[in-house]
C-alpha cells in the first residue's frame, strides 16, 4: 500500500495546480480515487457521514452483473461448439466466449472512458462512477458477433449522446446503455436484431438462427411445441443454453444480480417486482384472448419472463435511478408498464420480436411525468406551510 | 400519554453513551456569551472592553426586536469583544470575579430570594400581571428560551402560538438525559409549564421512550412520547406529525432546560448561571457535568489532537473553536475523530466496522454500536435521484427534489414540497451516497425566504 501511495504522492504534482499534465487532472483523480477512497474532512452539517458512496454504489451493480458476465462468456463459448458440432467443456467455452466477449468490453470501456475524460477535462468536473456500470451493461446486450467498430460507435452515442449532452451523469433522462444499444440496433439492424449470429470459428460469419421470440408455430401448432421444437424447452430458456445477447440469455444469473441488488437496495425492488408483474398479468391476458395459438401471445407469463432480455433490463437497466422515477408510487408503475409495454410489443407489434429496450426506453421518457403527478398528489396532501 | 408514530429517522447506535451520573465542575477564570448560536440576530452591543458587568447586565440586543436582549451570565469585566468574517459579533468574553453580584427582580417566590426553591411547594404565577410576565422575561434575558416555527426564530410575543411544544430531549442523540435535568427542578418545571399555559392554549410535552423510566415524577405532565429513533424529540418532527392546520405551523418551542431556566428566573429573580451539560466521545463513557453557562470549550473537551473536531451537536450543531465558549442554547459537545487514512480500495471492502443506513456493508447486520469519524467517506457526485433522502427524512420531505427546485429557483414549487417543514435535522446530507449538502441548501433556502419575508 505505502509504496502505491507514494507513487501517487510523487506524480500527483505533475496534475494538479501548474503541472505539466493539469489538462489530465481528472484522469489521474479517477485512478487515484479508484486506489485509495477519499475522505475529506467535514466542515457543514452533519458532521458524520453515512460510508456508502457513489463508487460504492455503482461498484455493486458490478457485483451483481457477475453471473451474468460469466454465464454470458460461457453460453458465448458453448454456442459457438454447438454451431461448430461439438460439444465444448466449461473451460473451453469459457477461454473461447473469452475471446469473443471480451474484446466488446475492452472496447466498451476503452472508447466510453475516452469520452467521459474529454468531457471531464473540458468541463472541468470529475469522472463520475456512473459509467463503471454503462460500460459493462452496453456489452452485455450485444451479441457476440456484433464488429468492434459497431461497439465503439454505440458507446460513443450512448456516452456523449444518451448522456454527456445532457450535463452528464445525474442529469441523463435515458439510459446510456440502452441508448447506445438503440444506436446500434435502428442503424445495423442486420448485426442486431431478428436472427441472432451465433459466434463460430469455422466460418467468417457465423451462421443464423433465430431467436426463442422470433419463432412462430406452424399452423395449428401451439407456441410451446414450436419453442421445444426448435430446441427452446423452458429450462433451457431460464438456464440461458440458447443463442441470444452475451448477457441476456440466463433468466436464472438475471435473477440472482436481481436479487443481489434488491437485497442490498442499489436496485430499488419495486421496480423489479412492478416489472415481474406488470409482464405476468399482461401474458395472463393476452393469454385468455381466444385466437393466435401459434403466436408468442399464447406463451404464457413464464416463457415471457425467461425468454428475451426482459430480465436482464428490467434488473439492470430499469433500476438505473437516474433514468427512472424518484417517488415509490412513479417506481411501481413505472416498472409495471415496462413490462406491459414489453409483453404488448413482443405480441402486437410485428416488427419488433423483443420489446424489453424500447419499453424501458419510452418509460424513461415517462418517468418524470410519473414523478410529477406523483409530487402533485403528495404536495396536496400536506398541510400547506408558506 | 399519546405515542406519536414516526417511522423515519435514524436509528442511534453510536458508542459514547454518556453515563447517567453528575459531576459539578469548578467555576471557570473567564466565561463567555456566544452569539454564534443565536437565530437570525443582527447583535447591537452594548458594552465596550473593560465595562464592569453584573450577573444579569445586558451584554447586546437584537436590532430587529430591541426589547430582546442577551445578557451576562457572571459577574466581572469585559475582556474581549470577538467578532468573525464581515464583523459579524462572535462572543463577548467576561473575567469573573470571585462572588456573582446580581441583578435583582422581582421574585415570584414568597420567603426571600436567598432561599432556594422547596419541593412539594406548589408557586403560582397568578402574582405576576400579563404584560409584565413578557417584559420581565425580556429584560431577563430569557425570553429568547421561546422560538417560533417554522424557522424556529426567537418567538414573536405579540403572537398567540396554536401550541407551544415542550422537548425533554436536547438536539444531540446525547443531549442531556432528562431525569437528570428535572430531577430536582419539579416545582420550577411545574412552575414554567403553568406560565407557558398564558401564552398558549395547548401545550404538548414530548420525551423519548427510552428517557420515561427516569422520569416517574413528572410523567404526569409529559403528553406525547416519541420513538427512540433521532430525530423523533426534535420539535419540528413533533410539529409535523401533531398539526392538523395551518395556523399550527407558527406554533412554539422550547427545550425542558430551557423553561425551568425561565421558571428559577421568575421565582428567584436571578439569572440561573448554571446548567447541565454532556460531553461525548467514541469509544468514551463520559458523566453529566454541572457546569457554569458560558464555560470555555476548552475546560470541557481538555486537549485534544489537532485533527479532532469539537461540535455542539453531530448532526446539528456548529463547530466549537477550541478558543470558544458554550452557547446559551447549547448544552452537548460531541468530540469526533477526523484522521483516517485513505483506505486501499476503500470502496469495495467489506466494512465490518463502517455505520450506514444503507444494506451495503456488513456493518448492517450487526446491531452494537459503532464509533463515527468526522469525514466525508467519498467524494460530491451530482444526484442519482436513489432516494436515500426521502427514505430517512422524519418530515416526509424529499429533499432531492426540494434541492432541484432551489437550485433552479423555483422558490413556490420548494414551499409546495414542504420547506418550511424541514426541521434541519441533518439527516438527508447524512444519508446521500452523492454527498451533496442537501441540509445546507435546504436551510439555506429556508432562510433566505424567511429574511425575505420578515
């Protein structure tokens, strides 16, 4: 620790005041900071002060975005042996989904990381925490196949778009990382959307296939027969062994960072458990309208939860609290119309098969219009004092 | 006795519970009459270095309300007129003299003024005429004791207040234990509450659960009991959760020590110079101590390393100089540690011994009491909108919206959201992950629209 330390001691005049390098002022604070935990004296009420802090805080979505890194690279791996015809071993897969998912993220966070030290420099702030974690959920909601340059470029949009316009982290109304992935999938939808690349060696491209929501029974066929049919039962759609984005493929992995972030309240539950359910009820009923047997609005709440990235964006990318409302009741709805509005999409409308992103998406654009009506009704209800 | 339900807050488990004994101190050399934690003032002063000075001469008043004036709790000369940034008066510092010579007034007490008051004696305040009771009190120097919502300004007497709210429990979390400061003063806290019944129709007596057991000879008397979780005794929190109207919102305040320090001045007529006080320090069991008013914060918190931080109040108090002196509204010192070092990925350990509010530590599922330092733990960000704030303010505030609003000066939208409200607990800036200081700019925005106003 002490030599570290010292290390920064002694480079840190060349940052700070008239330093050579003052320009990279804030660079060198986000490493120092990252290494050693400021805690400056306190001079203004309250003079003690709760531990938790921003790093902190955004560390543990991190945390909990764990088992999905690590599934996701593993499912990465074992696809690619499927595609290929043999059956890989979990280290394999994992070297082998190393290869393809790690570059997305070195990326991610390279060319992410590049924009918010220009922005922090020219605007003279710090490097906020917040983009610890858009720069690891970007990659997650890619597939592997996705070209690097594509990753670099939806980050920048996202980054500098979805966020730094805006005034930077805190001020955002949509979620970078969803941005970036909207980006990314209106302008290339060939590497985005519909059929799924799964990552092979063999050849240049890989080859296609469609994913779980992209498929229809046969006339007269029920949806369920026609998802095991293609080799999609439940289970594997709630382990996460089909094709799909690296990260949003295993409902179970999505669940635990779920509940890891609920449990320790960096994740707010109601947002989380208002999305379950607004996606239960809506698959409910769509459920019970008679007719389209064959079509994904006769699947049921549980393959509506498993299948697609609904799991993973409403864990991960729903609870992001900048984007989402401030109030608890704006929190409920706010989460139970992502995943009516997930579910209505997936069913109703054609061109979209999975409707997780552009449903988080509107509802960030919603949030503080939940929020406003939300102040008004509270505001009414306390005894004025003006 | 009525509970009053408070479900926010901040649940104390903070080592340095002071011990429930007493200790007298000695007289200090020198004493002095801050101004630092006075409401609002704008001082006029009215004596100069060197003036001679009696157990009761004014020492200033408040321009805005001459008849309000703030006098000498000892008897001896002027040393020292301190004043801080803009020449705003910081403390008039007094040398004592070997005996106390008082200004006398007109005592309610029947057998003389050199006697103290007897117990089981009931006094009455019927002897004293209306007007008189206010003047009186005024030129004492204690009617300042009396504040007035929402601001909690020194109250306005031309003003019948809809409640009058009486606090057994100071602003700390330890403050002074209330047995302690009525045990002997019965018949003058019995005495102050029949005299605040001239001024208001209703009088609510709050004191926390944990102090009731101390308490069995004025129980009688208490109305409401509040949850041990802080700030519940504050009587902001009290005022909120109690008011059914508007007009509830200009009621009053005062603290137990407070009134009894009115009610000995009434029945004696002398300024009482003495009161309890505690001093509190992680990891330390300190006793209650009988001190003199005005003692020097150094007599009280010794010598201390350089990177400790003396405040009257850890979540609301200011900071004490060493050089200073104890306020008249003051009666906690918290002694609170500010060295650390900067921890090596201070962020992700998993802090066993590190206090929160939030589920984030390990700390958190431990329930004995922890030490507290007196630094940040992090760096300002701007707001994430996690509602931390909302989730501990006792008034049902949600400070970050109030915080955007102010900062884009939406005055109107602030007072809609509740203000006004705010009871300055410090909780919000205690709980923000961002560390932004909401409590400041919610104070600051209340007080700015209060000058505004007045």
């Amino acid at each position: 620790m002490k030599p570290l330390q010292k290390l920064f001691d002694r480079y840190e005049p060349y940052f700070t005041g008239s330093g050579k390098y003052k320009r990279l002022e804030p660079l060198f604070d986000a490493t120092k900071t990252f290494f050693f935990l400021p805690s400056p004296k306190i001079r203004i009420v309250p003079f003690i002060r709760d531990h938790l802090d921003l790093k902190r805080y955004m560390s543990f979505v991190l945390i909990a975005l764990l088992p999905v890194l690590v599934f996701g690279t593993y499912n990465t791996g074992f696809q690619s042996g499927l595609a290929a015809g043999v059956n890989n071993g979990i280290l394999d897969s994992l070297l082998i989904g190393a290869g393809y998912v790690l570059p997305i993220i070195l990326v991610s966070y390279g060319v992410g990381f590049f924009w918010e030290i220009l922005f922090a420099v020219i605007r003279k702030h710090k490097i906020s925490e917040g983009f610890l974690v858009t720069g690891m959920l970007f990659p997650l909601t890619l597939p592997p196949t996705i070209p690097l340059w594509q990753v670099a470029l939806g980050i920048s949009f996202g980054v500098v778009i979805g966020k730094e316009v805006f005034g930077g982290t805190g001020r955002n109304i949509l979620n970078p990382a969803l941005t970036a992935r909207a980006f990314l999938f209106f302008s290339y939808p060939v590497s985005m959307s519909g059929n799924i690349w799964v990552a092979t060696k063999t050849t240049v491209d890989g080859i296609s296939s469609a994913t779980a929501l992209a498929i229809t029974g046969m006339e007269g066929e029920s949806i369920t027969n026609a998802l095991t049919r293609s080799g999609f039962s439940l289970s594997d759609l709630f382990l996460g062994f089909v094709p799909g984005s690296i990260g949003e493929t295993s409902a179970l992995c999505c669940l635990l960072g779920a509940l890891f972030l609920m449990i320790t309240r960096i994740g707010n539950f109601r947002i989380i458990l208002g999305g379950i359910a607004g996606l239960f009820i809506t698959a409910i009923l769509f459920y019970f309208i008679p007719g389209g047997k064959e079509s994904w609005a006769n699947a049921g709440p549980l393959y509506h939860l498993s299948a697609g990235g609904f799991l993973f964006g409403i864990s991960f990318m729903a609870t992001d609290p900048v984007s989402a409302p401030g109030t608890n009741p704006g929190r409920w709805a706010f989460g139970f119309l992502i995943g009516f509005l997930t579910v209505t999409i997936r069913v109703v409308n054609p061109a979209f098969v999975e409707g997780t992103m552009l449903a988080i998406l509107f509802m960030n654009v919603f949030a503080p219009l939940l929020d406003h009506g939300v102040i008004k009704y509270k505001t009414s209800k306390r005894i004025p004092n003006v | 006795m009525e509970k009053i339900k408070v479900s926010k807050g901040f649940t104390p488990r903070l080592a340095g519970m002071p011990d429930y004994s007493l200790i007298a101190l000695p007289y200090p050399d020198t004493i002095g009459v801050s101004a630092m934690d006075i409401p609002y003032i704008r001082p006029k002063l009215l004596v100069r270095e060197n003036d001679r000075v009696k157990t009761g001469s004014p020492l200033f008043r408040d321009k805005r309300d001459k008849s309000i004036q703030y006098v000498s709790p000892g008897t001896g000369t002027v040393t020292k007129i301190l004043f801080g940034e803009r020449r705003r008066l910081q403390e008039v510092v007094i040398k004592l003299d070997k005996a106390d010579e008082f200004i006398q007034f007109d005592p309610v007490q029947e057998s003389g003024p050199e006697s103290s008051l007897k117990s089981g004696t009931k006094y009455t305040i019927d002897n004293i005429p209306g007007e008189d009771l206010v003047s009186r009190l005024k030129q004492g120097g204690l009617w300042q004791c009396l504040r007035q919502f929402p601001a909690k300004d020194t109250a306005d007497s031309s003003h019948t207040p809809a409640m009058i709210i009486v606090s057994l429990n100071g602003n700390d979390i330890f403050s002074p234990h209330p047995g302690l400061l009525l045990e002997k003063e019965r018949p003058a806290f019995e005495f102050g509450l029949e005299m605040l019944k001239r001024f208001s129709k209703r009088i609510i007596v709050t004191a926390r659960e944990t102090s009731l057991k101390r308490l069995e000879t004025i129980k009688t008397h208490i109305s409401h009991l509040v949850p041990d979780t802080y700030p519940a005794w504050d009587p902001g929190v009290v005022l909120y959760h109690l008011k059914k109207n508007k007009e509830e919102n200009s009621s009053w305040c005062i603290g137990a020590d407070h009134l009894v320090m009115m009610a000995k001045f009434l029945l004696t007529g002398k300024f009482p110079i003495e009161k309890i006080v505690t001093v509190t320090k992680s990891g330390d069991q300190k006793p209650h101590l009988l001190v003199r008013q005005g003692i020097p914060v150094k007599t009280l918190a010794g010598t201390l390393p350089g990177d400790s931080l003396i405040t009257t109040g850890r979540f609301n108090g200011r900071i004490a100089n060493g050089d200073s002196h104890l306020g008249f509204f003051e009666n906690t010192l918290n002694i609170i540690n500010t060295h650390t070092d900067e921890e090596l990925f201070g962020f992700i350990r998993p802090g066993i011994d590190k206090p929160t509010v939030s589920h984030t530590f390990l700390s958190s599922l431990f329930k004995s009491p922890v030490q507290v330092d007196g630094t940040l733990h992090g760096e300002i960000r701007a707001c994430i909108n996690c509602s931390y704030c909302e989730n501990i303010c006792p008034n049902d505030l949600m400070p970050n919206f109030i915080m955007k609003a102010l900062h884009s000066d939406e005055i109107e939208d602030a007072l809609e959201y509740g203000l006004l409200d705010c009871c300055k607990c410090g909780l919000c800036s205690y709980a923000c992950p961002a560390k932004i200081e909401l409590t400041q700019i919610l104070s600051n925005g209340m007080d700015s629209h209060y000058k505004d106003k007045a």
